[in-house]
C-alpha cells in the first residue's frame, strides 16, 4: 500500500544522517569518559572527542530542527568529519596501545560522517531535480 497517511514521501537519507550525526556524538562523548585512551597529556584525545562530539551532537540537533541550510550543513558535518579522521596525527595521538582505542574511533566515525554527510547532501540534491524518465514541460 502506497500513499498511505503514515507513509512520509521521498527518501529518509537526511534524516538518517542526523540520527546518526548525533547517535556518532554522544557515542564520541561516552567512549573518551568511560574507554582507556592512555595517559591524558594536555589537550589530548579524550578532550578532542568529548569537545567534538559535542559539536557532532548539536550539529545533529541543529539539522533535526532545521535550522542549517543544505550547504551549511554539508559543510560543518565534512569539516567535523575530516577534523576527526585527521585529529590522530594533527594532535599526535602517538602510535602505541595506549592510542589505538582513540586513533581507530577517530578516524571510523569521522568517515562515516563524512560519508554520510556527502551522501546526504547528493541525495537531497538529486531529489529536487526530476527523475530521467519525466518530461517536463516549461512555459516561456
């Protein structure tokens, strides 16, 4: 059954891109409380991670209320993203035991943001043009 009242049009990508966006946040925020990322050395990765998943959450909630245009959005979600997979080496993470819990949490989840986020952004713009196989008919 199709059109139903329960039945929301279009894709739901946008909308899984901010669920995740903030489910990928809070994870962020409880792993750098409760997991062992060694010895704390200044502004280090537990900070990092708490500080942007902070950020990752109130992007999350900020694209849930709709208050970021498309293009704001798509931007803050790559930079968080990026910022996290490149964190481990701008902030020397260093290569030991005590940092590959941060290192590998770091660099999955700010992927699958980045990931997410571009797909979100192609996919929301794929949908305001018609599909391939609709003739559309303009006026001059």
């Amino acid at each position: 059954m199709t059109g139903g009242p329960d039945e929301i049009a279009g894709t739901q990508l946008p909308g899984a891109v901010t669920g995740v966006t903030i489910t990928l946040g809070c994870w962020l925020i409880v792993l750098s409380t409760h997991g062992d990322y060694g010895a704390p050395t200044g502004f280090d990765a537990v900070w990092n991670d708490r500080l942007v998943g902070l950020v990752a959450v109130a992007l999350g909630l900020l694209r849930a209320v709709g208050r970021l245009t498309l293009t704001v959005a798509t931007a803050a979600g790559t930079a968080v993203g990026g910022w996290l997979v490149l964190a481990p080496l701008l902030l020397d993470y260093g290569f030991s035991t005590d940092s590959t819990l941060a290192t590998l949490t770091d660099f999955a989840i700010g992927a699958t943001i980045t990931a997410l986020t571009v797909a979100g952004a192609l996919d929301r713009g794929a949908g305001a043009r018609p599909p391939a196989d609709v003739d559309v008919v303009t006026r001059p």
